[in-house]
C-alpha cells in the first residue's frame, strides 16, 4: 500500500499486526491532531497554544510530519516531528517533539510502532532522530532505552525574552 504524502520507501501507510494502522496526518485531520496534542498537555499539566486552524497550516508543511494510530477509525495515539537542518552535522535531522498513546491502547506495542514508523522515515537518508523527555518520566526513559535509543544529559531551557 502507498501513500502519495509519505516518501518513498517509508511504507506508510500500513497496518500491523496487532490491527493498528500508522498513517501521516493531513491538513484534514487538524481538529483530531488538536485533540490528541491537547489530551497530552492536559496529561503533562502544560498548555498548548497553537489551534485546529494552526495545526491545519502546520500538517501541510512538508518538514512537519505528524503520524497517527489507529485502532479501527479510532486514534489511539500519534507522534510529531520536525525535520531541521543540524549545523553541527552540517545535514538535517528528525527532531520528535510528542509520543503520545491514549491510556486505553496502551502495552498493547502502539508507542513502539509509532517509534518505528519515525524510524521509517529516516532510515532512506540515515537521519539521526532526537527527542527529550522530561527527567522524572522514568516509564518512557525505560520505553526509548528498550528501544536501543541512548540516554544524554542536557538540561532545556526556555526563554520568553520582555521588550
């Protein structure tokens, strides 16, 4: 199966075998990608800003990919992503920004596929994929280590400089 939005070579969409189904997420589909990203700022007791209408913009850019799961026509989870140039490397990378599955579909190999299908997408051009999670969410440390991904220490900050 191919999908004219996803490059080449990343075989999406499909569908597994636990019967999720991982496909790109469209200009369409902005009220859901709000919801999920609302649904995991309320979990994390943050706030988000950007709307449906932001989302609808941002789902048509190309170095924007967002990837659902769905169990039927149900989403039950999502990954967001950003490609961005890295100066160090002098080439582009695959920056995560959300790994969310509802509580629901949860231990059922959802985060993981999610995890996979980013992989997908930078395996053709052997991107380098990075991400943070915040320092005492020690079940996705455990989940992103079971993957093989390896654990760095940098703190992030965040500035919002006053006039």
């Amino acid at each position: 199966m191919s999908d004219t939005s996803a490059p080449s070579g990343t075989g999406l969409p499909h569908t597994l075998p636990t019967g999720i189904r991982i496909r790109r997420a469209t200009p369409v589909d902005a009220v859901l990608v709000d919801t999920l990203v609302r649904e995991i700022a309320a979990h994390q007791g943050d706030h988000v800003q950007a709307t449906a209408a932001d989302w609808e913009s941002m789902l048509a850019r190309d170095d924007v990919r967002v990837l659902l799961a769905l169990d039927g026509e149900r989403p039950v989870g999502y990954v967001s992503t950003l490609r961005r140039f890295h100066l160090w490397s002098a080439s582009d990378l695959i920056a995560l920004d959300d790994l969310w599955v509802r509580p629901e579909a949860r231990d059922r190999g959802v985060g993981r596929e999610l995890m996979e299908a980013v992989a997908e997408l930078a395996r053709p051009e052997r991107l380098a994929i990075v991400w943070g999670a915040r320092a005492d969410n020690e079940a996705a440390h455990r989940f992103y280590l079971r993957l093989g991904a390896a654990m760095t220490t940098k703190a992030m900050f965040s500035w919002r400089p006053t006039s």
